[in-house]
C-alpha cells in the first residue's frame, strides 16, 4: 500500500493503529487525560488542601475511624466462632489470621490525601474478595468463554475430579462423590436450570454440598426442622447471602478458565493495575482437584471457613480505583463497561446489590449520608472499599463497626467543599 495513503487511512481512522491497539477509543473513555493513576510501586500523596479539601474534617474523619474500632476479637478465628459459632458444619477449613489496626485510605482524584493504621499489612478481606471473584467472572464474559450471564451454569461444566491428598480430602467431602470419582455441583434438577446471573445476585437457591459445607447450613433459619427439606424457591425470586453458593460460582469459574483464579486475577487485573506482589488468594485444605493433570486449589468467595483474599489497604485501593473509572486504567478498558454496568444494576428482589459484591446505594439505604451513585465492594470485618464516582472519591475502611459506616463517609464527605 502507498505509505502516504496509509498514513492518511491511519489518521483518519480508517485503519487501526497498532500503537493504540490497547487503548480504549476516545468514544467510550470515561477517564479524562488528567485522571491520575499511581505506576506500579509508587503513589502520589496531595496534601488535602492543595486539592481544595478540609483537612481538618478529614482528621475528623480518621479519629472516627480509629474510635470505631470493630469490637470482635482480632484473632479472626475467634471473630469467626462468635459470628457464626452456632452453625452447623462451622468447622474452619481455609487459613485465618489475627488482623491489624485500624486502617484507611481517602483516595481523591486518584491522588492519597490522607491515611491511617497499616495500610501496607497484608490482611483478611473477607467477603471484599467475593468482588474480585464476579469480576474474573465477568472476565470470563468479556473474553467469549462465558457467552452470556443468562446461559445455564450447567452447560459449561465437565466433571470434575476431586484431588485427594493422602486422604486429606475424601469423598465424603463433597456432595456425589460417595461412588464416584467426580463431582457434579449443577447436576440435580433445581441446580440445572441456574444461570450465571443468578449465582451473582445471590437468587440462584443452589442446592447441594460443597467442601463438606451443606448450603442450607450456611445462616440457617430458624427451624431446624426446615433445615434439608424445605422447598427450592426459583430462581431469581428470593435473596440470601450465601458463601457455599458462593464457593460455587468459584469453582464453575475455575472449569470454565481451566487455570487457577489467582492466576487469572494477577494477569488480567491486579499486574495491569499495579498492585503489589503480596496478596494472596486462598481456598480451603480439602478444596482441591484435578484439572489438566495438575492439582489446583478450588478458592473462596470469602473468610467464612477461613481462606479468602489476603490483600493490603494500597491493592484495596487500586481495585476501587479501577471501578471508579468503570473498568478503565490510564486508558485500557481492562473490565468492560458492558460488565461494569451489569454489577451496579441491581438485584430485582434486593436492589442495595448488584453483582457480588457491589453493594448499591439504591435511595441511599446503605449509607443515608452518601449519593445514590455510590457503591461499596464489603465484607466482614468490616472491610469496604467505598466508590464515589460524583466526588471522584475512593476510600478504603478497614476494622470498623458495621454500623459506623455510614459515619464514616459522611465524615469524609464532609471534607469536600462545596
């Protein structure tokens, strides 16, 4: 081709440039040329007032943070017991840890304008980690291995094959392995008619055994006797939090990516983000199988039975950051913003939640101080990546009481002026 011709194709956008190739066109960018996104092993700190801030009402802020330090035992073992001692099957399976300080990060304009405790700690998420599980889902969709969220879970399973380890995990751990070898979570009737969406939106009603963690044991109700016969609701009509289903949506996506999701995280996230080399994403000791002649670790949505992301405040960050800009970093669209939009819109039976686990601030239920636009990526703890996409704002909360959440981001905001 003439070289001039093919400048001017190029130039006038007839052509794709290969220099831009990973480059989000200027069309659908929602990140502005001036948003700031810190390089890999760097981050620029502003002092709040050079960005127009209340620096006092952000040292408010963090002596609320401080005095609201969450009262369960930091031996998250211990916190463990007294939350969900009273389960059935409660037994911890994952590893757990005792956690740190009062901690935070205010992230203004992608800029550090303030921050407190350890942030550089790795510690538990909890049920943060079920946000980064829904977006190596939504990966997954992106990529074409998922062709829709409304296709059935079933349809793209294989057995699977339990891996034991010197007995460590029988086939009495998991449900249909008694006289098999292989485990089929979407097999009985009810859980053959579930559909990506719902496993995300927490209404699928999966039933079954995973782990040895039966899913009715997993905040049962109050009848016992309701416990393994109560009838299935379908799907998509009734909410409830549930980390066995949560465990298997892991492990449906684990078939579908054929590679451990650590891995899939690292590379399509957590590297291209520039997040540190010391988080660490686990399962359970018997969550284990076989997959293309490797054993590979089944992990989970949370720390409920201990495992779970062990991730520092920083990492927090630049994942909020990155769905503060709907997917987009310093102009890559690393999540699309198809997928972005589906995790805030909400749940028809529980509109405070999106995807797991976007939690929305639909007429402003969750947090009655912030705007309706917001979100927060949370989990026990209480753990939050709080989203403010109309104040250009992220923070990072961690070991706070539950109910001082609210507080919280009302203090922060008050930072802002008007």
């Amino acid at each position: 081709m003439n070289r001039l011709l093919l400048i001017s194709l190029l130039a006038f956008g007839i052509l794709p440039c290969p220099a831009q190739s990973r480059t989000v066109p200027q069309s659908t960018r929602t990140a502005k040329t001036a948003d700031y996104f810190p390089p890999r092993g760097e981050w620029q700190r502003r002092s709040p007032t050079s960005l127009g801030l209340d620096s006092m009402a952000l040292q408010e802020a963090i002596r609320f943070a401080r005095e609201n330090d969450a009262k369960a035992p930091r031996d998250q073992a211990l916190a463990q017991a007294e939350s969900f001692g009273r389960e059935p099957f409660d037994e911890i399976i994952g590893p757990m840890a005792v956690r740190g300080e009062p901690t935070g990060l205010i992230i203004y304009k992608g800029y550090i304008v303030a921050e407190w405790g350890e942030p550089g700690r790795v510690d538990m998420t909890h049920s943060v980690t079920k946000s980064f599980l829904s977006t190596v889902v939504g990966l997954a969709v992106d990529r074409g291995l998922i062709h829709s969220v409304r296709d059935t879970v079933a349809a793209y399973m294989a057995p699977i094959q339990v891996f034991d380890a010197g007995g460590q995990t029988t086939a009495r751990a998991t449900e249909q392995t008694e006289h098999s070898s292989f485990l089929y979570p979407f097999a009985s009737a009810h859980d053959r008619t579930l559909t990506w969406d719902v496993m995300l939106r927490q209404t699928s009603d999966w039933e079954g055994t995973l782990w040895g963690k039966p899913d009715w044991a997993d905040r049962p109700g109050p009848k016992p006797e309701e416990w393994t016969s109560r009838p299935r609701n379908a799907p998509g009509s009734v909410w409830k939090y549930n980390d066995v289903r949560v465990n298997a949506l892991a492990l449906a996506i684990l078939n579908v990516w054929r590679e451990p999701l650590p891995e899939v995280l690292k590379k399509n996230i957590m590297d291209p983000i520039g997040a540190s080399n010391t988080w660490r994403w686990y399962g359970y000791r018997n969550s284990w199988i076989v997959l293309d002649g490797r054993a590979v670790q089944s992990v989970s949505g949370g720390g409920h039975w201990g495992g779970g992301l062990f991730i520092n405040a920083y990492d927090m960050g630049r994942f909020g950051l990155l769905t503060l800009h709907r997917g987009i970093w310093e102009g890559r669209q690393l999540i699309s913003e198809q997928w972005v939009s589906q995790a805030l819109t909400p749940t028809t039976v529980e509109p405070t939640y999106g995807y797991m686990n976007w939690f929305l601030n639909t007429d402003r239920k969750l947090l009655p101080s912030a705007p309706a636009s917001s979100f927060v990526h949370l989990g026990n703890g209480t753990n939050m990546i709080y989203v403010d996409p109309e104040h250009q704002l992220v923070a990072v909360v961690r070991w706070i009481e539950n109910k001082s959440m609210d507080g919280m981001v009302k203090r922060v905001l008050d930072a802002i002026k008007k």
